[in-house]
C-alpha cells in the first residue's frame, strides 16, 4: 500500500495486485477467525459469516450466500477507510457492495441498480458512524469457499478472513449427523499364563541350523517406556561403545508401539463357530489387511464371562446349563479344562496357586485366512467345550519374527569392526583395488570410460 498522484489533493490509498490463498486448516488454527477488535483499536470491524457450531456456513451450489459487514468508528475524528478483497478460493467467487445483494424474488428495477466491487475507494468514516457494507458469494462450485478482506483504517492493515462450504443435495445427505467421538481404546488383558494352542504343521525335512532366540522385551525397559520415559541408552545417543545397546533399545520402542496398534484391532464379546477341525472367527477389516494375519500368526482368546463388568450384560441363556449361576459355570469350565491340561502338558508359564491357574487365557494359532475370516485352532479340551453361544474377548498380536531377525543381526554386528559402523570415524585409509575395464564397445571415449569405472 502507497500514495499516488502528481498533486497532494490527488492521493489516495493504494493496495496491491491480488494474493493466492493456500490452504486454511481452520479447525486447528483457532485463530484464523478469532479477533479481539478491543486489540485491534478503535474502530471496530465485525466478522462476516460467523461459524456455526465449530463449522463454516453451508449453501447450495447455484445460489449466492450474503453477510453484511460492518465499520464503527469510535474515535472522535473521521477516519479514512479503503477496503479490498485481497484473495479468493475459488477466484472472483466473493465481490463487495455497499447495497444489500437482491434477491431472488426482486424486481427488475432493483436488480440493475445492484453494482458489485472486487475493491471500495477510500471513504470517510465521520465520529460515531457505523459503514455498512455486503460481502456476497456465487456458489459455483462444490466444496469449501475462501476469501480474504483487507482493510485500510486510517493507516493500520486489518483483515478478515470469511468460510463458506458449498454443498449440493446429494452431499448434503452423505453428512454425518452423528457429532464424532474418540473411540475407547480396548482393554489389553494381560497374558502371563496361558494354554499353548496347536501349532500348523511343518514341513518334515526343514532343519534348522541357527534357530532365532526369543529376545523378549525386558520387563523393566517396558516399565520404563509405559511411564513415558526414555531409555538411557536412547538419551546417550549413539556412540561407538553403544551400538548394539542403542538400536536394541529403539527396536523395543518400535515394538511396543506396535503392540500399541494391534490393540486398536482387539474385538470384546464375540462369537466362534465350530468349522470342522477349527474355530472361525470373522475379523472386521481383514480383507484390508486391518489387522493383519497371515498363516501361523497367533490370538489370545479369554471368556467373556469372566470380567465382572460386563457378566449380567455378555451372557444369553440358551442351554441347559445356563440355568446354573454365571461364576459356577466359568469355574466349572475353567477347573475342567485346567486339570486335564495339566495331565497333558498343554499348561504354559509357572502356577502359583488356584486363581494363577485359572487365568483362562487360550492361545489359538491361524492356519487359514479367508477374506474375512480366519480358521483358529486351541488346545482339544478347547474345542471340545466350546459353544458357538459362547462370548470371548479376542487379543490380537503381530508376527514378531522379523523384528527377532532385526535383534539377530544387531548382536552379529557386534562381532563387525568398528571401520565398518563407522567409517567416518576411522584414521585409517581404505584403497580399494579395481580390475581394468575392458570395454565390450571400442568406441568409449575417456570421459566416458572414467564415468564407468
């Protein structure tokens, strides 16, 4: 913004060519639209098309929405104001007016005197006025509609910035009419003892030369990460005493998150149907690898029954056997199942006595996946006292042979030399010996021979 003009009586106010808006993440950018006018000074300027519940106005695509907006000068001196229309999205889709827009129903007389302006030359704002003027938008297009108002008060730059979202009737019927909500995170129960579940065959002639350790996540480094703490290894940064330590410590971060977003896909109060020799279990998302489960990936399964909770709510009566109290059913089922896995050595982790024994924690391995569903398979005793009526609550895990292969070739690389992790660091000077080219085409030149070799 400047002055112009040969004379002193011929200035006036000047703002620059048009801008380009970018886009406005309104929602997170509260203030795009917030304005206090006791800080931007005396004269007060309204906001048009003010949000609604959080959103921008909505208007059907072919009509022209209009919002007056209004200057109040609350000085005692007049005010010299110049108002322009810096940037639209879409272009030209706002103009400016100091008549209120006609409408639709209006004479013919009224229609024509209507003249719009993309920018109003300077006016004079006596003590105690208040200017009124339109700022209206052609619904062209469908989607949200941006522009920006630039205002010249007396030699101070304000703006306001103006939303409007064009919808037609078949946008309009896909919106949601539910307000969004967080979904509850679903309860982890944990797994410290459970009942090893039977594992797809193997092929018969694979032997195996170097089995995979286990290399389970450290107990205490696991504390350490839930409390939202960072490993001292991880804050040490990487050195060359601590390479093997360092990445260790950031695969078990990874794999903690991992873990973290396998929970998302955790199902409550579910059923399993008997399929033959396996149990199905139909898994929302599967087809788009939503979890993701692929042949000898494994699941934990618990009754459903057994939280407090939900026992009045998870239970349907069906059977004979629903005429019996809830908990004596879980312990009758629990006891039968625990005694005989214990006679058949199916019973993994360390039992300290009646309750530690009765955790009901099942472990079922995949051995088929159909777009879907997946085909479980428990220990025979599971099976053998399952009901298709029964509810379960399903943990999901993910396949951590991978991240095993990753903590494998991190220990080999302790046995590397250190030139090698860091090469940067080494006083010592590789020379690399190269064989002589031997080009198959004699018509190579010598920039050409050097770029190959």
């Amino acid at each position: 913004m400047g002055t112009a003009g040969d004379k002193w009586d011929d200035e006036f106010s000047v703002i620059g060519d048009k801008g380009e808006i970018d886009f406005i993440d309104y929602e997170n950018d509260k203030s795009v639209c917030d304005y206090n006018p006791v800080e931007e000074g005396p004269v007060v300027i309204s906001a048009p098309f003010p949000f609604v519940d959080g959103k921008p106005q909505s208007v059907f695509m072919g009509e022209t929405a209009f919002d007056s907006i209004t200057i109040k000068n609350t000085t005692g001196d007049p005010v010299d104001l110049w108002t322009k229309i810096y940037a639209s999205a879409p272009e030209n889709s706002f103009t400016l007016s100091l008549m209120k827009p006609p409408s639709a129903n209006s004479d013919g007389n009224t229609s024509q005197g209507f003249i719009e302006f993309f920018d109003l030359e300077d006016r004079m704002i006596q003590p105690g006025e208040t200017l009124r003027i339109w700022l209206s938008c052609k619904a062209k297009v469908i989607g949200l509609h941006t522009t920006i108002v630039n205002f010249d008060v007396g030699g101070d730059k304000l703006e306001r910035v103006a939303f409007l979202l064009v919808e037609d009737k078949i946008s309009l019927s896909l919106a949601s009419k539910k307000p969004y909500y967080r979904v509850q995170r679903k309860k982890q129960f944990a797994v410290d003892v459970f009942v090893t579940g039977s594992r797809p065959a193997r092929a018969m002639d694979r032997v195996v030369k170097n089995r995979l350790g286990r290399y389970d996540i450290p107990k205490d480094i696991r504390e350490l990460v839930e409390s939202k703490q960072i490993p001292d290894a991880i804050k040490a940064g990487l050195t060359r005493d601590n390479y093997a330590s360092y990445f260790k410590h950031l695969l078990i971060l990874e794999e903690l998150q991992l873990e973290e977003d396998m929970r998302a896909y955790n199902m409550e109060n579910i059923k399993m149907r008997k399929n033959g020799k396996f149990l199905s279990l139909q898994v929302p998302g599967l087809a788009e690898r939503r979890p993701s489960l692929v042949h000898g990936d494994h699941v934990f399964a618990k009754l459903a029954c057994q939280d407090a909770s939900e026992t009045a709510r998870v239970y349907q009566p069906e059977s004979l056997i629903a005429a019996m109290s809830l908990k004596s059913i879980c312990d009758l089922m629990l006891d039968t199942y625990f005694t005989s896995s214990k006679s058949s050595g199916l019973f993994f982790g360390e039992s300290s006595g009646p309750l530690t024994s009765k955790c009901g924690d099942f472990q079922g391995f995949v051995h088929r996946v159909e777009a879907d569903e997946v085909y479980l398979k428990f220990a025979p005793e599971f099976h053998l006292y399952h009901i298709n009526e029964k509810l379960y609550n399903v943990q999901f895990t993910y396949n951590r042979i991978n991240m095993r292969r990753l903590y494998q070739a991190i220990d080999a690389a302790e046995g590397v030399e250190l030139n090698l992790l860091f090469p940067s660091d080494s006083p010592k000077i590789r020379l690399i010996e190269t064989t002589p080219l031997v080009p198959i085409s004699c018509t190579l030149n010598e920039e050409q021979m050097c770029s190959i070799e």
